[in-house]
C-alpha cells in the first residue's frame, strides 16, 4: 500500500450524550494500531481509553483506496467531552529478508508503509512540544521534579527553562505578565511570585500604599470632595474647553453654553431643534403642519377598505370562469378530461358550480375539476336528480386546492353522467391573485 497523507490524528469529536462513531482516514493496519483520548471540555483532563473494552475499530479492507477505519465507542461519548483517534503503530520491525529466501513487494511496501507511520506519529508528537527557534542554543530541558516541585517555570538570562520559588496567587501572576497598571489595592494582591526574593520591598511598597491611600482620603475630605459630600459648582468646563461649559439653567434643567438640554417631563423641545412645540397630540399635529381635516385626511372607511381590498381576500372583486362540458342537446357521458383549458391567470378558488340545461331523471350526476392531472376536489361537485343546479345538492362540493397556477391546465371529468342529464356547464368562482 501507499501513505498518501501525513496526518495521524482525527477529530476532535464533540460528545452530546449519543455519538458512538469516530471516522478516521490515516493507514493503520491492525484495530490495535489506533488509540482514543477522551477530553473533559471544561478541565481538559484527558483519559487514554483501552482497546477492546472502551472501543472496538473496524478497519476498512483496503488501505490504499480508502486508508483509516472507524472507531466505535462502547459506551456513547457524554456531553461535556471531546475525543480524539490517534495513531499508536508499535515501534516493533518484523519483516525479515533473507539472501536465498522470496522477495515480496508486498511484505516491502508494508514494512515502509509502517516505517512511515512510525515518523508521522513521532513528527504529531513533537508538533505538540515547545520547540527553541533555528539556530538558538538554548535548553528547553525541565529541571527534575524535585527541583521544580511548587515552582514557577521561567527562563534564565540565557533563555534556559528554569524553576523560580514563588507563592502568589495566578491573578496575582496574570497581572505581572500583562504589566497591567497598578491601582489603589493592586499592590495588597502582589506576592513572592513577582518580587521573588526581596520581601522587603514588596513590604515597603505595600506601606506606601497605604500612606498614599490615607493621604488621599484625608484631602479628599478636607477639599469637601469626600464620597459623601456635594460640592456645588456654578459650572463645569467639559473636556477642559471654555467653549463647552455645563451649567444650571433653572430647577432640574441643565444648559450647555445657554443651549437647555431637553429631559423628560421638562420643556417641550421646539420643532427647529427637532421636537413637536407641544405635550399634546393635536398640538404636535397642528404645530407640525399635520392637522387633521386641513393637512391631512381624516380617517375614511371606504378609503380603508379600498387600500384593504388590495390585501382582503373578503372584499376582493370576485371573477368567474365559465366552461360548458358537452353542448345543449346531447345527453352527457361518462369520461376523463371531457373538456380542457389553461388558466389565463393565477387565481385563488373560493367556490366551484354545476348547472344543467336539462335535468338528470334518475342518478347523480358527478364531475372533477382537475389541476394538472391532480383533482383539486375532496368532494366531488354533484347535481342531485331532478335538479338542475348544484347549489341544491345534498352533498356539497369541498375544495382541497384553491391555488390555481397561471397557465395551469385545468381538466373536467364526468364520473357519474346520471340519465338524460344535458348542457352541463362548470363554473369556477374566486379572485386572480
């Protein structure tokens, strides 16, 4: 066989409580060459599951056209969880060669076949490691665990990993690495892990701190600018420019160089400054040139329902098409597609009729009204004997599609032709849409 892709991985497969199946497209050749990894999204604690007991795989036949397999889950992948299908070909070499023996391609390609799978998986691990750049000499190396057991990682001046000590917080070590600006309480929060070894600075700082924080509080107090006071100021210059000044206007109104600021329940805004001049409706109305009656019509029934009527199916103008099946002197028959015509426009039916010229002395006469082949009838339209129109029938006609497409073809059916029954004629009632 061949490796025609480089990738030893599949996934991440997102558990939602149902999914047994993972696909996977690299070449394999045993179930026992593939590994899982179930992930917790929340944590990414990762746990290997174990072949043959938390998944089976079933390898696809042939390697070469359709390389991978797919992985079953035993039990199905929880919500909450990720799951990965890695490679896991053993570093084991069992192709033997002899000088007299066979030689087979076969037995050759599989041995580089696995060779390759062995590079891929070492080349997916070490994608997942802290790499030095080109040319760099530095160690990346960790010290042992018992010296970097409750450490810090770090680096030296030469770009070497090493452990410093340190006991803060990680908000504490989030904000070191950040260089976030310092405010009042920030320096309270910092610990060994950002002043390492020199505990008396950091105690210095943090009573220089607390000077500062009573030195403010205390002027802060003595100017009448405490939390709790309400210094008065006969008016503020905004964004330090003597050409915006903020001041008091009267009761509850602020004014901005003279200009009153419009609030809620205050004066009302003038049309040139894009308000209506008024608390009332018809003093807007009036004030903005739409008074009813002389600016503007007044509200009309018959103007809505005209405006309605392009909408309302209820008062649309009703049409009708008329269609005789047979003329007025020959008994009709039995029969499909009796008569045949193409709509001239959409239309929405809204009622279907029949009338005869002559009546039926005996049976009931039946017709269908078709759309394409397709009745557009539940219940057929029928003339009761003895009667010549079908608005007397006992049963009547029940529409099952009232959408008529322009340029559809309608056809008439005669399925029960009654005795003697003669002129009939099909009407179709409702609106063009």
């Amino acid at each position: 066989m061949t490796v025609q892709s480089e990738t030893r991985v599949a996934g991440p497969y997102v558990g939602d409580g149902s999914l047994t199946s993972l696909p996977f497209a690299f070449v394999v050749f045993s179930g026992s060459d593939v590994s899982v990894i179930s992930r917790v999204t929340a944590t990414g604690v990762d746990t290997t599951l174990t072949y043959g007991v938390d998944y089976t795989v079933a390898v696809n036949a042939d390697q070469d056209t359709s390389p991978g397999g797919t992985v079953t889950l035993t039990t199905a992948l929880a919500t909450g969880k990720k799951a990965y299908v890695l490679s896991k070909v053993p570093a084991l070499q069992s192709a033997v060669f002899t000088n007299t023996g066979g030689f087979y391609p076969e037995v050759l390609n599989d041995a580089l076949d696995k060779l390759t799978a062995l590079v891929q998986q070492v080349a997916e691990k070490q994608g997942r490691t802290l790499l030095a750049p080109v040319g760099e000499t530095a160690s990346l190396a960790i010290p042992p665990s018992a010296n970097r057991g409750g450490l810090y990682l770090s680096f030296d001046a030469n770009g070497n990993v090493i452990a410093l000590p340190g006991t803060g917080s990680s908000d504490a070590l989030v904000q070191a690495l950040l260089g976030v600006t310092l405010t009042d309480g920030d320096l309270g929060a910092f610990s060994g892990s950002i002043i390492p070894d020199d505990v008396s600075v950091k105690t210095a700082l943090q009573s220089l701190e607390t000077a500062i924080g009573a030195f403010g509080t205390a002027t802060r107090a003595s100017l009448g600018l405490a939390t709790t006071d309400s210094p008065e100021f006969a008016g503020l210059n905004i964004g330090n420019a003597a050409d915006t000044t903020l001041t008091r206007s009267s009761a509850g109104n602020l004014a901005v160089e003279g200009n009153l600021i419009h609030r809620a329940g205050g004066t009302d805004v003038p049309v040139t400054d894009g308000g209506t001049g008024s608390s009332t409706a018809s003093g807007a109305r009036t004030n903005l040139g739409l008074a009813i009656g002389s600016d503007v019509q007044a509200y009309s029934a018959i103007l809505a329902a005209i405006v309605a009527s392009q909408y309302n199916a209820a008062i649309k103008p009703k049409e009708h098409i008329q269609i005789a099946v047979g003329d007025e002197t020959t008994a009709i028959t039995t029969g499909t597609s009796k008569i045949t015509f193409r709509m001239p426009y959409a239309f929405t039916l809204l009622e279907v009729r029949a009338s005869l010229n002559t009546v039926s002395s005996s049976g009931i006469p039946t017709v269908d009204i078709n759309e394409g082949g397709v009745s557009i009838l539940s219940t057929k339209l029928t003339i009761d004997a003895n009667e010549k129109t079908s608005l007397t029938a006992a049963t009547a006609a029940v529409i099952s599609d009232s959408a008529l497409a322009d340029d559809a073809e309608i056809t008439i059916d005669i399925d029960v032709a009654g005795t003697g029954a003669k002129g009939l004629k099909v009407v179709l009632i409702g609106y063009r849409t």
